[in-house]
C-alpha cells in the first residue's frame, strides 16, 4: 500500500503534512473543524448504530485475541470465554452474547492507521488492552456486588467469587505477556506504559470504592472535579493507553502517542458522565440493567454530585432522599431521578460529556494524523460519548 500525501486544514487556520497508511485513496484536503462543537442539548439524535470501524477492528484482533485467550489453563479460559461473550457456562458456543463494543481494540488500531500504519501492526497492543479491560470487569463486579452484565450473569455469579478472582488475574498475566512478546523496539515501551496504566486503574478504582464512605453533602462531600480524575483514572486512562500503544506500536513520534493519549483520556471521562446517565435513565432492554439501578445502589455518580452542588430545592429533597437508611424503593427511585434532572444534574452530566469530547477532538487537530482514520475516530467518539440515554 502507497500512501498518499494529504494536507490537512486545522481548525486554527494551520496546516499539516500529512501521510495516509492503512487508508488508500487520493490527495484531499480536511477540515477538522467542520463537526459542529456546539453539542444540542439531546446529542443523541443522530447516533444511528455502531460505526463500521468496531466490527473490522473486531475481525482483525479477534484471532489473535482468542489465541492468547487460548494459552490459559481450560478452567480459568471458559471463564475468560464467558465473560468475551464467546460462550455459555460449561464452554458452550454463544452466538446471541454481547460481546461488548470492543472500543478499546478499535482505538488501538484506528491510532496505528491514524499514525500512517497498517492497522496489523496494534494487533498485539489490541489485545492487550482488550484482555485488561475484561480483567478490571472481572473484578470490578465482584467489588461492586454487580450480578449481572450484558443482560447475563457476571463471571463471579456463575462460577463463584473465588474462580473469578482467578480468571481474573489470568486475563491480566497474558495480556503483559502478549505484549511483552511484540517484535521490534516498541514492545519495551508498551509493556512499560500499559504497567503504568494499570496503577492509575487501581488508584481509579480505590477512589471509586471511596467514594461510597463519604457523606451525600458537607465538607467531605464527593465534588465533581474528584469525581472527574476518578473517571480518568477509571476510565480515560486504558482508552487513553490503547489509542497510544496503537500509535506506539506503529511507529509514531512521542508527539502522536501523547497527543492520542490525552484525547483517549478526555473519551473516557466523556464516556463515563453518559455511562452515569445510563444508570439511572438508560433502557434496561439497551444497557441490560433495572432502571434507576445506580440510585437504588446508593453510587456517587457524576447526575447525582452535580445536582447536589446545586444547593436548591430539589437538591436539598434528594439530599434526605439518599441520606434514608432505608433502601430507595420504586418510587423513592424514580422521585429521586426526577430531583437530580430538576436540580440540573442531568444537563451537567450532558455538558461535561461534551465538553470532554471537544477536547478530545482538539487533541487530534493539533498533530498530523491521517485524515480518514481520524475521520472513524471522530465517528467513533460520537457513537460512544453520545449513546440513547
């Protein structure tokens, strides 16, 4: 494959050279600034399906993913199948299962192909950040007390706490050793910045779990810029390593890998505020959990802090709502979403998401990538950021 030189108008007016890699076709020039950066207040709208990218990126980590998958002891790799949605209990086939939107394998290799690489070359950075990612559900669920994801059982409900734990801990030993098994003088560096991710994963999680001891209001109340690193560390920083191993991996400058990094980092936070508005207003047929389910659980989400900082009415009522010591019933669910919607918590949760894609999409205007590629990233952006709520 030939690429084909472009150049790129920037939204400031500045242009790049630029060079197209996985992505054949003639010189054009784009212009980065075109999307619309003002968000509509439901920016939902036009989110039709998941975009083309998701499902080819699928094809082409899938075999390499179920390799490593494949070098597990039987027991802890039927776990491992499970929870990838690949099959049932007991290791049988399971064509209808979720698995999962696959973001962090697309990232990885729309980042190499965005670098001027053939999108093979993330193949084993994909995987890696694929099975970290359903390592930290693994656990996450277990933590959390969550019995069910994708509209099935989690792995420790159907295996028990213990087997999880292990299943767990295999996903992450193969994903170090897949990486650390890259050819060519990158493989050092990706071991390396997927080690570091994995400490801002646990210093995202402990904040998460922390959260849940703090008071509803005060001076040690949650705020919402806590909450924010938490999201990226929780979140922003394995969608911010897969989108820089991709660009690491295929050769790009510190400047790229940095720069895809951040706007991966800003994804996940985005990502987060929509995945806390699912959990209270979300379809329970989309996102396969009750309605109101993160109210019910008492969870510190991004809705809830920032109707609470609002100190009116309704925050004052669904101060007392959260404080009860009795469990939130149907009703007392559903009055308390209608309060934080009132107290504007559901607007806020909708500004932050946007504004964190904005900021995203800024840190791929402002190196050189390769116009198309960054063309699905943006695609892909909106499909995630921006999902039905």
């Amino acid at each position: 494959m030939t690429p084909a030189a472009v150049t790129r108008t920037t939204g400031t007016g500045g242009t790049h050279e630029d060079t197209g890699g996985a992505h054949d076709g003639p010189a054009r020039t784009r212009t980065s600034g075109s999307r619309d950066a003002t968000a509509p207040a439901d920016a939902t709208a036009s989110i039709t399906g998941p975009p083309a990218s998701l499902a080819r990126c699928r094809s082409l980590v899938r075999p390499a993913l179920a390799d490593a998958v494949g070098r597990l002891h039987p027991w802890p790799g039927e776990m491992a199948a499970f929870s990838l949605g690949w099959s049932d209990t007991g290791g049988t086939p399971a064509p209808g299962a979720s698995e999962g939107k696959g973001i962090r394998q697309a990232l990885a290799v729309l980042a190499a192909e965005a670098s001027g690489a053939p999108g093979r070359s993330a193949v084993p950075g994909a995987v890696a950040v694929e099975l970290v990612h359903a390592f930290s559900l693994l656990h996450d669920d277990i933590m959390d007390g969550d019995e069910t994801r994708r509209q099935r059982q989690t792995v420790w409900k159907a295996y028990g706490t213990g087997p999880a734990v292990l299943a767990g801990d295999g996903l992450l030993a193969i994903a170090m050793e897949t990486l650390a098994e890259t050819p060519g003088a990158g493989g050092g560096a990706a071991v390396l910045r997927l080690s570091g991710t994995l400490t801002l994963l646990v210093r995202g999680q402990a904040e998460d779990l922390l959260f849940a001891d703090r008071p509803w209001t005060g001076p040690d109340a949650v705020r919402t810029d806590a909450y924010r690193t938490m999201a990226e560390h929780k979140t922003g920083s394995l969608l911010g390593c897969a989108a820089a191993l991709g660009a690491l991996l295929g050769g790009a400058p510190d400047r790229t890998v940095s720069a895809l990094d951040r706007a991966g980092r800003h994804l996940g936070v985005a990502f987060q505020a929509v995945d806390d508005l699912l959990g209270i207003w979300g379809d329970p047929a989309r996102t396969g959990k009750p309605v109101h389910g993160d109210l019910r659980q008492r969870k510190k989400t991004y809705p809830v802090i920032a109707a609470l900082a609002s100190e009116g009415p309704a925050a004052r009522e669904l101060a007392a709502l959260l404080s009860s010591p009795y469990p939130p019933d149907d009703a007392t669910a559903a009055r308390a979403a209608d309060l934080i919607e009132a107290a504007g918590g559901r607007t806020a949760t909708l500004t932050e998401a946007h504004q964190h894609l904005d900021a995203a999409r800024a840190c791929l205007r402002g190196v050189a990538l390769a116009p198309d590629a960054v063309d699905e990233i943006e695609e892909l952006l909106d499909y995630l950021a921006l999902r039905t709520v």
